[in-house]
C-alpha cells in the first residue's frame, strides 16, 4: 500500500475515550462528516485510516471473490447508515 505524505502536517491529541479531532481543514477536503465510517490497518510504518465511500466500495468490488457477497454487505451497511 502506497502512502502519499503531506507536507503540511496536522496534529491532534488522543482523548481519554480513544477519540481523535480530525482537522477541519481535512474534514472539509475529504468530505467528512458525522456519521462516515472509517476503518484501520495496521502497517509496517504505523496505523492507517480509510475513508469507506461509494468509490471505495467501487474499488474493492471482486477482490474477495466471494460473488459480491462482501459487496453486498458493505452496500447494505452503508444504506442502513444513510437511515440513521
């Protein structure tokens, strides 16, 4: 997995409850907001977090070659959240 750096670096503090303040700059620029659903990976070089979006989604499609079922499941997840 390819990591592309900023050189404009942002920082934030962990909270007691583990939560982090991701930058409203960031915020703006990636399209977050409440409610979007990040995962994490664990690499060599440290902790990654992923935006889960449609294009995402789109991305992944087939890479498990479970037949969509994984598919399907992300999109059902993602439908249930726009209800909430």
């Amino acid at each position: 997995m390819h990591v592309e750096v900023s050189r404009q670096v942002e920082t934030s503090a962990v909270t007691a409850k583990g939560q982090v303040v991701i930058p409203s700059r960031l915020r703006r620029r990636y399209g977050i907001k409440k409610g979007t659903r990040v995962f994490f990976v664990e690499s060599g070089q440290g902790l990654i977090f992923r935006l889960i979006t449609n294009g995402y989604i789109a991305s992944i499609r087939g890479s498990l070659g479970s037949k969509g079922k994984a598919m399907r499941i992300l999109l059902r997840e993602k439908k249930r959240e726009r209800k909430v």
